[in-house]
C-alpha cells in the first residue's frame, strides 16, 4: 500500500527531505501554480523503489496512489490531475505523465487490464495505462459513487439532482 507519510509546507523542504533521504525520487505537480501542501508518499509493501513528493494546491481530497503491478506503474491522484509514474529501466529516474480532470480528484481503481478508472467532482473517466482517454462521463457535482471491478459497474449519483447512473467499466455504456 501506498501512503502519505509526511507532509511539507514547502516545496523545497519536499525536495530537501527527498534528496536526502532517496537515492531517486520525483515530485509531481512542482509546475503547478499555487502550491499549498507537499506531501511525500511511500509504500510499505516495496511496489516502487524511488522517493515520491506530491505538490499540490489542497483542492479537493489528499492525494492518492495504487500501483498496477502488471505494467509497473504507480497511479496518482491529486488536486485536479490523474499522474502515470513508471520506472521502465532498473536504475533509471522515474519518468511521469499527467493528465488534468474536469474537476477535483477523488477516487481511482487499477481495472483488470491495468486501465485505470479515475472519479473526479464532475464525473468519471477511464484511462490506459499510458493516461489515453478510453471513454468519460460527464455530470453534475457528485454526491457518491463505487467502483464494483468485480461487476465491471461503476455508480455516481450527482449531488444536487440525486440522479444515479450505472456505467460499464469496460467501454462507459450506460445500463
């Protein structure tokens, strides 16, 4: 599992602790403006090998990572943006990709084919393990949602409607 285990007020204090403590490391969201919080994440299982810092501007919830073991990528959510971190050679620097959101991050779940189903504040998207847009789905500000992999069923109902849907993981078909 893949965790925050402290938080800055700083970015360089993020990069300080991260260069000291790490051989590699990388911090996603430096370029973003606003920064309000850092965070540095860890894993207590080994899923990734390297230091990773998270700069964000506090929208929405703390950020969130899950590894997909099967492309060896580590996912992360934060403010307003989905990142794609690999390591594609032993020993090389960890290299990112981000992807923006139509709204604040809040969930995201590594599917069966290593896609990855990501919930923001406006909807829902699925991506490829590259971060390309397989399909999405667009609503009003959401109330709840599950993500049931099991079923391939993902559910949001909108907040100020209470209206539910029901959408296939596998190619955003609505039932």
């Amino acid at each position: 599992m893949i965790s925050i285990n402290q938080s800055f007020s700083h970015l360089a204090s993020l990069e300080q602790t991260l260069r000291e403590t790490r051989g590699q490391w990388i911090v996603l969201g430096q370029d973003h403006e606003a920064i309000r919080v850092c965070y540095s994440m860890a894993s207590d299982c080994g899923e990734i090998d390297y230091g990773l810092g998270v700069a964000t501007a506090s929208v929405g919830i703390e950020p969130k990572a899950i590894f997909a073991p099967r492309c060896n990528r580590l996912f992360v959510g934060f403010d307003s943006f989905v990142a794609a971190v690999s390591q594609a050679h032993l020993g090389s620097a960890p290299v990112s990709r981000e992807r923006r959101l139509d709204g604040a991050f809040l969930a995201l779940t590594v599917l069966p084919n290593d896609d990855v189903c990501v919930v923001h504040e406006l909807g829902a998207l699925v991506l490829s393990a590259d971060l390309e847009k397989k399909w999405a789905v667009a609503t009003d500000v959401l109330a709840e949602w599950s993500i049931d992999v099991t079923s391939g069923e993902l559910s949001i109902t909108e907040a100020d409607t209470g209206y539910s849907l029901r959408v296939s993981l596998a190619d955003g078909r609505r039932f």
